[in-house]
C-alpha cells in the first residue's frame, strides 16, 4: 500500500514513533543521530505536532539537543556557570509525587510504569514535600556498560514479573522548578535520590576539556554513559534562554 499521499509531517511523526517504541523495548531500529534528524525535520515542519505533546496529562519530557559545543556555546555570556553531567544510557523516567507520595511513574513515551518504579530498590516512595513534585531521572542497570544498561532497562519495563532489583534510578531535575540547577540536585540529595555526579564549569575550554576527558573514558567511566550533559545552572539564565517543544536551550547534550 502506497503512502504517496501522506503529508510529509505525518510520514516523519511515524518513524519517530516507530522508531520511539522500538528504543523503549531495548530493540534500537535507527542510530540516535538519524532519530535526531527526523525529529529536527519534524519540528522544522510542524514544532506543534501531537508527537511532542504531553504525555497522559503529565509534563513533557524534553529531549536534549546535540548540536556541536562551538553553536550551542555561542551568544552564553561570558563566565556562565556550567554544570556537566553523565549522560546515563537508560530509560528516561519521571516520577510524580502528590502529598509527599509516589503516586506515578512515566517515560518519555507517556507510557504508565508506576507498578515498576514501585520495586526499583533506590526510588524513594515518600518525600517530605507537600503538594505535587515531579522528578526527572534515568532509570537504568547499573552494573551494564552502554547500550546494554538502557536494554536492560526497557526489557524489564516489558516484563509481567520484572527484576527490579537489576535497575537503579538516577534523578537530575525537579520539573517546573524555579530554583538553581544544583540547588535543585540538593533538595534531591536531601530526599535520598541518587542524583548525578557532576563538575562545575565556567568557560568553552573547560567543557571541551571534560568532553575530550570522556571521549577518552577517563571522566564519569564507572557509568553507563552515551555522552555528557551541560547546563546552565542558573534559573533566571534557563529563562532567558528559553526551550522549544522539543528540547531545552540551555542545556546541550554531547556525544562521540
């Protein structure tokens, strides 16, 4: 059956889709950087397309870009705090909290996964927080080198009698915050998350130097890495940089 008459918009949303199920099952159809290029081509066409709509109600959970240093880096104010963090290989998940209990669990595909993150030994079930609180983080298998963390970790998210134990969760970020970046990784700190290791940086030369440390798998080794993560740490910057529906503006994904 031909697809000739399919717009181009609705062409592009289904290989990402298809391509988005099969990542989360932990069977890769297409590298990242082709899956990058679709979803640019998508946004390029329609940035308000379903496919990066929120999830069952819940906040989206954006994607980062992967754009060379030298691009993202341009027009950021001169000695901008920075902080660099893995980039864990696992399954993105977010975890919502309602009176200080876990009430919810989502991946970036929307797909409900409460009952899993229920067992994962190292997701907490309570934080002393009133009213809703949504962490961001990675689940994913902590002694599995990349990629095989993230398989790990989407195969058990498939299984009706899952191995949880196999699993750790990583949070990095309380959604919606208006406070700090490591301000944040703090408050996580504070409610017994494993939050992200990280450096802190305040110039281009510095982050080459920690990403060219980890192309040479001498920085963030001891994880399952694809790549490393930079952001602003400051909140007031992140705003003044905005995001799109697609991914963050101050922060930069970068990779081999």
């Amino acid at each position: 059956m031909t697809d000739i008459n399919f717009p181009l918009e609705e062409k592009l949303a289904a290989e990402i889709v298809r391509a988005s199920r099969a990542y989360y099952i932990g069977k890769p159809i297409m590298s990242d950087d082709l899956f990058d290029e679709l979803v640019n081509k998508l946004h390029s066409v329609n940035p308000n397309h379903k496919v990066f709509g929120k999830p069952y109600g819940g906040d989206s959970l954006l994607s980062l870009d992967n754009c060379r240093l030298e691009e993202w880096y341009r027009g950021k104010r001169k000695n901008t705090s920075l902080v660099i963090e893995p980039k864990i290989d696992g399954v993105a998940l977010a975890l919502v909290y309602q009176s200080g209990e876990l009430q919810r669990a989502y991946t970036r595909t929307g797909r409900d996964v409460t009952r899993y993150a229920l067992e994962v030994p190292d997701i907490p079930l309570e934080v002393p927080r009133l009213g809703q609180f949504t962490v961001r983080g990675e689940l994913y298998a902590f002694n599995e080198f990349s990629p095989k963390s993230q398989r790990v970790a989407a195969a058990q998210l498939r299984r009706i009698e899952p191995e949880c134990y196999l699993l750790s969760f990583m949070a990095f970020q309380i959604l919606n915050s208006q406070n700090d970046h490591k301000e944040n990784l703090a408050t996580l700190a504070s409610y017994d998350f494993n939050i992200v290791p990280y450096v802190e940086a305040n110039t281009y030369d510095e982050v080459k130097k920690y990403h060219d440390n980890w192309l040479d798998s001498k920085f963030f080794e001891h994880l399952p890495t694809d790549g490393i993560v930079v952001k602003v740490n400051s909140r007031s910057i992140q705003k003044q940089l905005g995001q799109s529906t697609r991914c963050p503006h101050w922060a930069v994904a970068l990779k081999g």
